[in-house]
C-alpha cells in the first residue's frame, strides 16, 4: 500500500518515460506522504481505445490513481498538486490540451485488505498475527523505517481507532489522549512540526509478555531552527488483536518543554 496506476492514452504512452514517472511518484509519497518508499506499488496502462471532450483531435489524457489507506483531507489536499506536478512533468511539451488528473482513493480500509507475506500493520490484522512475538516484529518493522527516515506512518497503520495514548509526566503534551486521531492530530503533528525531517529511531531494547510490547529507544532529529533534539524514549504498547489499543510514553519532558515552548521561525 499505496497501489499507484497511471494511465495514459496510446499516443502520450510513446511520449512518456514510464519507469521514471513511477519512481518520481513513489519519491513524492515517500519523502512528502510518509508512505514506506517499500510499499509503494505501481503499475502504467495503455488505452488504445478513449475518448476525451468532443473526441477526434484532442490529444489525450494522463490519470493517475492511488489507492490508499485512510487519510485525513490536509495529507490528500497537500499531496495531490505534488503528485500532479510530477504528471506535467512528465510531458513538458504537451499540448495545452492534455487533460492531467489525480485521483486519490483513500477508501481501502485493513479489514478488506489481504496481502501475502503478511508485514507490518497487515500483519496485524492477521488473526494468527496476535502473539506476542508477532507483536514484538510489527512494532520492530515500524521502527525500522523510522529509523530509515522518520516516518510515523508504520506505527500510526498499528492504532486502534480507540486508541489511548498517555505521555506520562507533567507539561507540554504530557497528558491521556483519547482515539487515534487525537494523538496523531494533537501530538505526533505538533511536535513533527518543530523538526525538521522527523526523528530518527535507534532500538535499544524490545520485549513482549503476553499483550504487551516494550521499546526502548533513541531518537535524533534537529529542530527548525536547528538545535539538536536527541530524547530517550521508554514505550509500553498494548495490544488487541493485532492492533494497539493502549500506550504509556516515558521521555525527557524537560527536553520535549524546551522545544515546544520555543517560538516556531
């Protein structure tokens, strides 16, 4: 996930270099979506046969199609034009007639989803998945590609719509958050927004018992305005049926204050 098609009708097709266009797509939804670059998945279709506006001259179209996990409607308004730069693009000289289009279809949702090997969140969601050691390995997974490039994204695929979410201690976003959206809404994009490039995980330690998991963990970044942000991080996770519906966060809030409590630039 994400599934990435690209049509093209045949004389655009002759024009178009397929295999670039799809990795600059994928870039796009990696490095500006979040997306895991490894679960990108993308495919080009020729039209013979098409019709556009009054039809006989016109010289075509190019649609793209993504077909994704849900997403909120500032990551689809954010990543649409991007994606549809990448389409004009491709065909710098087209024809002013040349009918450019995405489409982002984030309708897919985990329960109707079925993927062979099983990794990730989709592991997850696998009856056979909810072990502890299969756990352990999903919240692994998600952290090695954060490590990678700091994406949240692999472990917010893990919450439970209900998740609750608790930074313990006192201060800047130490407190009980009740769903997966207001964690990720009122937590995960307020800090994401103070560093630049996300922050860089390095495991330490990871055990699992029964339905919970424990990471211990590192993790580097660097503010916008450039100092370094280097906090240490003890997760507890909770599981329920492959998916986690609990967590306890313990971090250096005296950091985590200084940071939120400096001005943005």
């Amino acid at each position: 996930m994400p599934h990435i098609t690209l049509e093209a009708t045949r004389d655009l097709a002759l024009q178009l270099d397929a295999d670039h266009t799809l990795a600059a797509l994928h870039r796009v939804l990696a490095d500006q979506g979040d997306v895991p670059l490894e679960a990108c998945k993308s495919r080009a279709v020729v039209h013979d046969h098409w019709r556009a506006a009054e039809g006989a001259d016109h010289p075509g179209y190019l649609h793209l199609s993504v077909k994704i996990l849900p997403k909120s409607g500032d990551w689809k308004s954010r990543l649409g034009p991007l994606l549809l730069a990448v389409l004009r693009e491709a065909l710098p000289g087209a024809d002013e007639r040349v009918h450019f289009t995405v489409h982002i279809d984030d309708s897919i949702d985990r329960e109707s989803y079925f993927k062979h090997p099983a990794t990730g969140a989709f592991a997850a969601s696998a009856p056979a998945a909810s072990t502890p050691e299969a756990n352990r390995r999903a919240i692994l997974e998600a952290f090695e590609i954060k490590a990678r490039n700091g994406s949240n994204q692999p472990l917010i695929d893990l919450f439970a719509e209900d998740l609750v979410w608790t930074i313990q201690g006192s201060g800047a976003l130490c407190r009980r958050y009740e769903g997966r959206e207001d964690f990720v809404e009122n937590c995960l994009k307020v800090l994401g927004a103070r560093i630049d490039g996300g922050i860089r995980a390095e495991v330490e330690g990871c055990l699992a018992e029964g339905d919970r998991v424990v990471l211990l963990w590192k993790g580097s970044g660097r503010t916008t305005w450039g100092d370094p942000y280097d906090n240490h991080y003890c997760w507890i996770f909770r599981f329920e049926e492959g998916r986690i519906a609990e967590g306890s966060a313990y971090i250096d809030t005296h950091l985590l204050d200084r940071v939120m409590h400096h001005p943005l630039p």
